[in-house]
C-alpha cells in the first residue's frame, strides 16, 4: 500500500512538471504569434526558435517559422521550414500553398518539368512521406490482429475470413518493408534546401575544382555521397555536383 502510495505521488509530480512545461511552451507560442501579428519579426523568431530548440517537434511552428523568415525576406530559410512543417503535415494546403508562392517570387522553383515522370513522382513523395507510410503499416496490422482474433475466436467464419487475413498480411509485411528501405534510404540520402544567396557547384571534392554552375537560394537537392566536408548533390531536374557540407540546410 506504501509503494502504491509513493508511486501515486511520483506520477502526479512528472504529470505536474509535465504540464508545467506545456503550459510555458504555449505561452512561447502565443507570444510569438502576438510579435508576429505587431510585425516584431525577429523577436517573433527568436520565440519560435526557442520553441525547436526545446525539442518540440511541430508542423505549427516550423510554419509559423517560414512565414517568419519569408517576412525577413530569408526565402531559402523560408523554403526550409515549409518543408519541414510538410514532413510533418503532408496534406496541409495552406503550407503547400506559401511554399510555391515563395519559390514563384525567387524565379527558380525546384521541380521538375510539369509532364515528366520525375514530377509525377516527386509530387506522391511529398505526400505518402516516411511518416504517413508509418501510419498507414500500422493501420494494416491492427486490422491484421483483429482478424487474426476473429478467425481464431469464432470458427464458423474461418473460412471467409482466410482471403482477407492473408491479404492484410502480405500488405502489412510489403509496406514494413518499404517503410525500413526508406527510413534508410533517407538516413543516407536526405534531402535539404540552399539557403545561401549563391553557391558554387564544383566538379570534382576539391576547392581547386571547376565550378560546375551556380546554386541559388531554395534550391532543393538530394545528398547522393559523401566525402569527408564534401557532399555531391543532385536536384530534382538533375543537375548534380559537389559543394561544402555547410552549405545547405537539412530539411
């Protein structure tokens, strides 16, 4: 009984803590969003970023921290965040929507020729990402367990049940399969944004090399290899190259 007791009180003190700090990262928020609206932008970014930096993972916020450096006129930082916040919030159309009017005003969007398969491709990607496929596996698998129970529990519907249990199966174990090639896919190669006004691509991982072309603020790439400070890198309509690893933001 004093076990139960203590344990009682130790939950009750983590709940309280715990609300505490929700409690304060709201108010963050809510002043930040308050600076925002008064157009106190730096101060109203600074709030936010305090906000990431306290391990507070949100679509929200990486939002609210795009439209904020799009207001400081920091399109590629800009770009950054509203890839974030999709990553989180794939099928929100508000933040599709700033994110292709702030690529339309810097000339240069990251995308591929409207009719080519690329985009087609590119375009599902930036829905069914990592996390939805996550959501959707596990999905699968609550229907296959509930089947697995219902075919184990009542047997007159074995029968009828064998085609649809198998099938969920078959379709639990493809998209596990899928979510763990790409979650190491995207370890390996992740995908990041040029928030530098210009960056020199070179040919070769030396600073002797040929520049190759220029990358411009918002550019979207693809690491495809890395050595040492050195990354090769490739867009979405295939241009690819070698710059410094600091010279471009992870999304």
């Amino acid at each position: 009984m004093k076990k139960l007791f203590i344990i009682s009180i130790a939950i009750l003190i983590v709940f309280s803590h715990f609300q505490g700090y929700c409690d304060e990262v709201s108010d963050l928020f809510n002043r930040a969003n308050k600076l925002y609206a008064e157009k106190n932008y730096l101060k109203a970014l600074d709030l936010y970023l305090e906000i990431i930096e306290r391990g507070i993972i949100n679509p929200d916020v990486y939002y609210n921290i795009g439209n904020t450096y799009f207001k400081l006129g920091k399109k590629g930082l800009a770009i950054l965040y509203y890839e974030k916040a999709l990553k989180l919030s794939p099928f929100d159309r508000e933040i599709r929507d700033n994110l292709k009017y702030v690529e339309k005003t810097l000339g240069n969007p990251s995308t591929l020729p409207s009719r080519s398969l690329g985009k087609f491709l590119e375009s599902l990607g930036s829905y069914f990402n990592l996390r939805i496929l996550s959501y959707v596996e596990l999905g699968f698998y609550a229907l296959f367990m509930a089947l697995f129970l219902i075919y184990t529990f009542i047997r007159h519907m074995r029968f009828s049940l064998k085609p649809y249990l198998f099938t969920s199966l078959i379709i639990f174990i493809l998209l596990l399969s899928g979510v763990i090639y790409l979650d190491r896919y995207s370890l390996k190669h992740p995908r990041g944004v040029i928030v530098q006004p210009k960056v020199e691509v070179l040919e070769a991982p030396i600073s002797t090399s040929e520049p190759a072309f220029l990358f411009t603020e918002g550019t979207k790439i693809k690491v495809l290899e890395i050595r040492g400070d050195w990354v090769l890198v490739v867009t979405p309509d295939g241009k690819q190259g070698w710059i410094m690893a600091n010279q471009f933001e992870e999304i």
